[in-house]
C-alpha cells in the first residue's frame, strides 16, 4: 500500500497513505490534510515531501496528534509549517520545534475543533473535528483494518480487541481513566460529524458517529443517546 499522493475525500478534506509497520505489525498510515478559510491543516504527516500539500495553497499548520505520530514532522516544521503536537511529545522529541495543544486551546481557527484527550497518558491523542466536512480524525483511538490486512496484524489486533470493525483496543479498555474517558468521549460524540478518518484501517465514509460510539460502547453506555443501557 504504497500511496502517498493526496486524494480528495470531500471539498477541504484530503489523505494520503502509506505503509507503516509498528512492532512487526503492518498497519498502514494515513495522513489528513484539512483546508479551512484560515489556513490548511496537515495533521498527523506520512513520509511525504512537504510540498505535496502546496496545490491546496500554502499550508499553515501541521499537528503531530500523539506520542506515536511524530516521525515525519520535522520537514513540515521545518518548511515553515506551525507545528504543534501531543502533550508529552517534547520531552520525547525535543528537537521538534512544537507547542503543546493544551486543553482548551483551539489553534487552527474556528472551522476545526481539537480535543487533546488526558484520559489515555499512553498516547495522548487529539482528537480533530473539521467541521466543513462533518469529518472525525482519530489516529491510535480506534482502528478500522480490513480483512486484506496481513493475517498476523488480523490475528494480533482481534486477540487485542481491535479487529474486525471500528473498535478501540484492550490498551484503552485497561489504561484509561475510565471517570476522565466517559466525559471526554462523550464530548467527542455530542460533535457533529458523520465521516470517520482512521490513520489505520478503512476511512468510513457514513456512519461515523455511530461507529465511534458502538467502539467505546464499553465506555459510553448509558452516558450516549445511541447506546441503550444494559
């Protein structure tokens, strides 16, 4: 799955994919790029040369959106992007020129909303909502593989709860502060948004909100409208 070139998923939404392997596991990667009046958003990059965005205009911002999605940052910092990143991530990457998104701040202008979840010290992910397009980005909050996924990524990720469909995994299940989760998640599925980006597994294209709340159905039974209790 070599495939870097952006392509459109709806007017201000791009991605772009890659291959990635994390601990023998081949999961793939996907790159979102989020157009907006104020400026153009690249979150979570792949490797890909910065000027592969430039067609959109010229971008702005590039987000590293957790502890695990910081590789290919640098060039895009480097090129002039704004960079900001996942709280933890400096001490990590202290050569990433990047400010923390911190609870509260909203950086990238009124059409995208961020969430940088405290719930999950694991990753601590943001959450992004591009609401031109009614799109959720999420990169290691949930995946959504494909049955032509390698066997042994199938077999390792449904023996940790993340496969077949969106799901969350048992990493978040054991480590999350589950008080903390339930507010946060529900903040996410009180947004309105209908498609769901993945950085690994299919994007789904209709349906996302409901497919995001049934993956935390765990988590988020009786505190969501679309989970019936019991």
């Amino acid at each position: 799955m070599t495939k870097r070139a952006l392509r459109e998923l709806a007017s201000g939404l791009h991605v772009a994919e890659a291959e990635q392997g994390f601990y023998g596991l081949e999961l793939g990667a996907r790159m979102s790029v989020l157009e907006t009046s104020e400026g153009v958003l690249v979150c979570s990059p792949i490797a890909t040369e910065p000027d592969a965005v430039t067609r959109l205009g010229t971008p702005r911002w590039v987000l590293a959106p957790n502890l695990f999605h910081h590789l290919y940052a640098g060039p895009w910092i480097d090129a002039g992007l704004e960079g900001w990143c996942a709280a933890g991530l400096p001490k990590k990457r202290p050569d990433l020129k990047a400010r923390v998104v911190e609870p509260g701040v909203q950086p990238f202008g009124s059409e995208i909303e961020v969430l940088p979840l405290t719930c999950f010290s694991f990753s601590n992910e943001v959450v992004v909502l591009h609401r031109p397009s009614r799109t959720l980005v999420v990169t290691d909050l949930c995946f959504n593989l494909p049955s032509s996924a390698p066997f042994f990524t199938r077999f390792a990720m449904r023996a940790m709860g993340g496969y077949p469909g969106v799901r969350s995994t048992l990493l978040e299940r054991f480590g999350m502060q589950r008080a903390i989760a339930r507010r946060e998640l529900s903040t996410i599925a009180s947004w309105d948004f209908d498609r769901l980006v993945l950085a690994h597994g299919d994007v789904v294209e209709r349906g996302g909100k409901d497919a995001f709340v049934r993956a935390f159905a765990w988590l988020l039974r009786g505190a969501v409208p679309q989970l019936p209790a019991g």
